[in-house]
C-alpha cells in the first residue's frame, strides 16, 4: 500500500454508495481517479475545488490488518482510495511551509 498526498482540482464526481472522484493534478496533466468508501466522513467536496487531496493505492494481493476480524486480510483487487481532503483555503502557508 502506497500514500500519496497531491495539490488537485476535483473535476468529475460520481456519488452513490462508493463515491468515485475523478481529480487533476496541480501543475500537471495527469489525473487521479479514486473510491471515497461507504460511511467515510468528510466535509462536503465541490466541484473545482482545490485542495489537498490523500489517498491509497493498493494492490491484489497486498496484506493488511483487518480490525473487524482481527487478522491480516489480503486486498482482492487493485485500486485508488480517497482518504482526506483539505481545502487549500484552509492550509495557512508561511515561509515556505504548509500548516495543516
């Protein structure tokens, strides 16, 4: 399991159980698209909004700790999953650093 944070623009979103957001990088003309969880609770996300965005990108066959069950688990498929978002209206830089 992979995390990554990015400087995005939300551009595309699809809500349903399992939310698919689909954002562009920041200086850049790549893409990131990933799966916000059922239940998983975050400020709401407006389309163009630009942030920070944290997410996981896992992979078939990776192992880790299922809490529920109380054992290691191995993922059944690859994908991208969001984890937080932070507007950049709410990040305060000074001197070169982010505050969170």
């Amino acid at each position: 399991m992979v995390e990554r944070i990015e400087e995005v623009q939300l551009v595309a979103c699809r809500e349903s159980n399992y939310t698919m957001y689909v954002f562009k990088k920041i200086n850049s003309s790549e893409f990131i698209m990933c799966t916000r969880l059922p239940n998983w609770q975050v400020p709401d996300i407006k389309m163009l909004d630009v942030g920070f965005l944290q997410y996981h990108i896992v992979k078939a066959g990776d192992v880790y700790f299922d809490p529920k069950l109380e054992t290691t688990t191995k993922y059944n498929y690859s994908n991208v999953y969001f984890i937080n978002f932070i507007l950049k209206t709410e990040v305060l830089q000074t001197n070169n650093e982010i505050i969170l």
